[in-house]
C-alpha cells in the first residue's frame, strides 16, 4: 500500500519550486544592487541602462513576468486580490524606472505563494508518515515446515498464514490462529489501553503488537483492511478542508478594483497618464503585503516561544473565525493515562491490605494496569508485599504467591469463566476498565479504572463560549457512552458522540464546517483525518508525526493553558494585522485621492507610501511580543 502523488499535488509542488527560485532571484539582485549601489559605487549606462539596475532588470524580466502573466490568470477568472494590485505595481514600478521597487513586490509576491505551496504540500507530508508506519512486508508462513518468509505487503493474500513478531505492528486485519499476547490499537480507538489477543481473536491493520509474537489468518488483502481505509479518508479529509479566504484576499477584493479606478477615473478627468501612474504607486498595497505577513511572523515566534508549534500560519488567521469547537476524548481533555477509581472489597481484608498484594504482583508486570496499582500503593504510602512464583498465563492473568496467599489479578470475563458463582456477587458492569482481584481462589475485590480528567478542564471549556464566542463545544470518542458521558458531565460539555471511528470523526467535522467554521483537538493517529478535515487542526503532544503532520498548530506538552494561549495569539494578529492593513489602505486611499487631484507626483507618491509601510510593518511587529497576559481562565 503506496502512497501516489497525483496531479494536484505534483502542481503544488511544481509551483513552490518556481516560486522559491524566483524569490532568490529577488533576493540576489536586490543584494547585488544595493552592493553595486553603496560598496563598489559603479557607475556608467548600459544601452540607456544604469548598470546598477541591470540586476533589477534582469529580476523583473525572469521573475516578474512569470508572476504577471499567472496574475492575468486571475484576471480572466474575475479574482481581484491584493496580489492582481502587486502585479500592475511590478509593471508600474518597470515603467516609472522604479526598478528596486518593482524587485520587492516579485520578492514579496512569489514568498508569499512559495508559503502557500509548502502549506498545501503538507497534507502528501501527512500521508506519507501514516503509510511509513505500515511494514513494508510481512511474515508468510509457507511450505509443509511452515518455513517464514518475507513477501512484500502487496503480495498477501486472504487466508494467508502471517507471523506478527514483538513490537511489530500489523500489516492486515486478521484473525489470531496461534499465540497470545496484547495489542496496542490507540491509533484507532485512541485508548491508552492495550487489548489481550488470543486464538479466535480479531486484528486490525496498523495495531502494534505487545511481548509475544502471534500468527494470524490473513482476512483482507492490505488495500482492503483497516489502515488503508484510513488512509483513504485521511486524502479525502485534506481535499475537502474548507479553502477559508485569507484576510489579504478579504480586504484586497474590494481595495484592489476601488485603486484601480481611482487610477483610471484620474487618467480620464485629466488626460494625464502620469496621475495614473502616482495613483498606483502611492495605491501598491504594502500594508497587504508585509505588515499582514509580518504580523503573521510575530505571531508565529511568539508561539514557538510558548511552546506551540505553528504548521500552516493560515491557522492563525482562522483560529478567531471559528464557532466549533470539537474535541477528542483521550489526551485531550484527559490525561491520556488510567488512574484507580474505585476498589471494591468483596472480602475481609482491607483496601490497604489488597492494594499491598496487587502491588506485589504488579512490580513483576509490564500490564499498562500495572503502573496505575504501584502509583497507589505510593499514594497510600504502603511497600508492595514481597511475591514470588510470578506468572502470566494465557486465559488466566497474573498468578503468584504473595505475603502467604495465592492472588490473581485478571480481567472479569475470565474470572467469570473459572468462577461463575461469583456473578451475582459482582456490580453491574460499568464504564472505564476493570479488574478482578483473586486472594486464594477467592473474589478479593473488584478495582476499577478510569482516564483521568485533566483538573483544569471543567474551567477551560466554560470559558469558550463567553470569551472566544464559540456557539457549539462537542465531545467526540471511540470509547463506550458511559464513559465519554462521564468526562461530558465533569467538564461541562452537552453534546457528545460515543463510539465514533476515525471516518465518523471526519463525517461529523464535515457537517459541523457547513454551520461554521471548526477547530478539531485530538493527539492520536485516528484524529488525524479529523484534524485534516477541520478548519483548524490542533494536535496536542508528540505522540505521533502523523497527528502533528495531519494539524496546523502542535501544542508541544499538551495542555488546555497552551490552547488558550494559541487562541489568544490568533485573536491578537488578527486585531493587529486589521490595523496594520485597514489603517495603511485608509492612507494610502487619501494619499491615492491626493495623486488623482494632481497634488502628489509619482517620486512624492512613493515617499508617501514608503511612510505608510513603515508605520504598519512597525505596528505589525507588536504581534512578536509577549503580552500582559495570554490566558483568560
């Protein structure tokens, strides 16, 4: 199972290349003239030409043209942005002479479409990081000596007898024939528990297996199984992602035809071409194209200070935009990590006395329940008892003897297969995981596990609605109801939606994005779909390169603080980067009025523009300090 480039995403790839070789073009002969210019002093004409300005020539020849002719493109398509306005500025600026000038707009035009390249191409990053997770080739079992053999994943067929060995992850879904061990199915379910596999039970493609090496039956072909469905969904969630328009594109649709007439209505009222040449440049859209983009900047340093990691910086200018909120269970508003939540005693003993037994036998186990039953026993204060003749048995648990006493720890099914007497003895069924505590063949007690809460979540969602004007806050899971209802009620979230796969995930954000626009927060392999489909996508941690790959922004240690502090930085560059461009084309339309009426020459029309890009780029830069505060809960 491959990943294949198709067409569009060869195109974008071409168009970043084009578009970052124009861009250091720009560079080096911007660099070469201001060389020629101050340091070496040269002086003297070309055929008509300074040869200072050749440099600048020759950037507008190789580089500008290519951007002007793409811009008639969006001319034809009827598409008046703020870049169409950077194209008549490059040919203006060529025909006043203004060469430096004209080099810095195709500087700036083709770095900011290079950026956008890059942003698109990170949705073939994401795909190609979920198909390196997937073995290569898998372990066949062949011949009469059952012989294993190495076939590449393509080849597998079903029915197939395939060999999963220790820490492998499977290549197909499939049926367990033979051995006992357990899987790590997260990057599905995103629980962090792990699940016990024994003969006659089922595999997923993409689960990693735990100690002990399994052979499987072979039910699906690997284009057919779990993982490439994933896959399959994971491109369609990238394709679909809302295109939301850029605050730049916003405010150049109408800013970009009102200069344009401006110039043109001068021409006509004067019979003077010069005033609409000083119309255009005192009209070329700096503000748009710098002080936006270096409020972007700011933006995005200020978060690498703080530990969030900004993917695509168009998240930034989205994140303010957004109504929904759509969260994942596991990790996100939990801390990813089963903790005791009740231990029922269905004997004599007390609950220090069993965690003392448990915890004796759970030193000598590599179980994920294992860490949560020593954690308690060290919140309690209490030194796990000495056990010896440890083992874990297919079907059976831990065994051992244990201050005296034969204990078992195991699952409830296969303490109920042994001891079906004790059914009636035990509660209902309830959320969370479960283990039975055997003390001398005897039900010991009954202890139950959950997820953790994170302490800080009920605070930090009812914040949302009344500071970040969200309208809707979900809860979505692959875990069982009862359970996701459990953290609903805790932290205050009113809808959710249990049992949902990683295609259910994205089919929900799909309809939510044609209310509003969404931001979805998960940390796990099954959100990254979801996160792709979203408006916005927030990764939480370093669990995995998909996840990271699949969001726009990666909150680094995960917490909901950092998440506030992310969406505060989003509202900040916007208010900012509106001032910066509103305030700057609200000058330079009075200045655009000045040139109309004859009172502003092209040379006084550029000075004057100059003047208005410095105070919004010095007004954008505010985006790189740290506020007073980030957080509002």
């Amino acid at each position: 199972m491959t990943t294949k480039s198709n067409g569009p995403e060869a195109t974008q790839a071409t168009t970043g290349i084009v578009q970052i070789s124009i861009a250091i073009l720009a560079v080096t002969g911007i660099v070469a003239n201001l060389v020629f210019r101050f340091l070496i002093g040269i002086e003297g004409e070309f055929h008509g030409l300074q040869y200072i300005d050749i440099p600048l020539i020759v950037v507008l020849v190789l580089g500008g043209i290519p951007l002007v002719i793409d811009l008639l493109g969006h001319v034809f398509r009827l598409e008046f942005g703020s870049d169409l306005l950077a194209g008549i500025s490059i040919v203006t600026s060529a025909l006043l002479g203004e060469y430096l000038a004209g080099s810095m707009v195709v500087l700036m035009l083709s770095g900011g479409e290079a950026l956008e390249a890059y942003a698109v191409r990170r949705a073939t990053s994401a795909l190609a990081a979920l198909a390196k997770r997937l073995p290569s080739v898998a372990h066949k079992l062949t011949g009469a000596g059952a012989a294993m053999i190495d076939v590449p994943l393509a080849d597998v067929e079903v029915g197939d007898m395939l060999v999963i060995l220790p820490h492998e992850t499977s290549p197909v879904d499939g049926l367990v024939v033979e051995g006992h061990s357990t899987m790590d199915e997260s990057f599905l379910t995103g629980e962090p528990y792990h699940v016990s596999k024994a003969p006659g039970t089922s595999i997923i493609s993409g689960a990693v297996n735990g100690e002990s090496a399994l052979t499987i039956k072979a039910e699906k072909r690997a284009e057919d199984s779990r993982y490439a469905k994933i896959m399959r969904v994971m491109r369609e969630s990238e394709q679909s992602r809302p295109k939301l328009r850029r605050l730049g594109d916003q405010l150049g649709a109408f800013y970009t035809p009102l200069a344009v007439a401006i110039a043109v209505l001068a021409w006509v009222l004067s019979s003077d071409p010069t005033r609409f040449l000083a119309v255009l440049v005192v009209a070329t859209p700096c503000p748009l194209l710098i002080a936006i983009p270096v409020a972007i900047l700011g933006s995005i340093s200020l978060a690498a200070r703080r530990g969030i990691i900004i993917k695509d910086p168009s998240v930034l200018e989205r994140l303010s935009t957004c109504r929904t909120a759509i969260f994942d269970k596991t990790g996100t508003l939990t801390y990813g990590r089963p903790k005791i939540a009740e231990i029922r005693s269905m004997n004599e003993m007390t609950e220090d006395g069993l965690i003392r037994l448990a915890a004796g036998l759970e030193r000598y186990s590599k179980h994920p329940l294992a860490e949560p039953l020593l954690m308690e026993a060290q919140a309690r204060k209490l030194k796990p008892a000495e056990a010896s003749e440890v083992s874990e048995r297919p079907g059976q648990g831990l065994i051992g003897q244990v201050d005296g006493h034969r204990v078992q720890i195991t699952s409830r099914s296969k303490w109920l297969t042994k001891h079906p007497q004790d059914e009636p003895r035990l509660p209902e069924n309830t959320a969370g995981l479960q283990c039975v505590l055997g003390v001398d063949d005897h039900l010991g007690a009954l202890i139950l596990f959950r997820d953790e809460p994170r302490s800080d979540g009920q605070s930090f969602i009812q914040h949302l609605k009344p500071h970040h004007r969200w309208t809707r806050i979900l809860l979505v899971s692959g875990d069982r109801e009862s359970e996701v209802r459990y953290l609903a009620d805790h932290v205050g979230i009113t809808e959710i939606h249990a049992g949902v796969s990683p295609e259910g995930k994205v089919e929900i954000v799909r309809l939510e994005n044609a209310k509003a626009p969404t931001v979805f927060m998960g940390d796990g392999i099954n959100d990254a779909p979801a996160l792709a489909a979203a408006t916005v996508g927030v990764a939480f941690g370093q669990n995995s390169d998909i996840t990271s790959e699949a969001a726009g922004a990666v909150v680094m240690d995960g917490s909901l603080r950092k998440v506030d502090e992310l969406l505060h930085i989003g509202t900040r560059l916007r208010r900012v980067a509106l001032q910066s461009a509103v305030g700057g084309m609200a000058f330079s339309v009075g200045g655009m009025i000045l040139a109309s009426m004859g009172l502003l020459s092209p040379v006084g029309g550029a000075f004057l523009q100059e003047i208005i890009d410095l105070v919004a780029v010095f007004n954008a830069l505010r985006t790189a300090f740290v506020p007073k505060s980030l957080t509002d809960y």
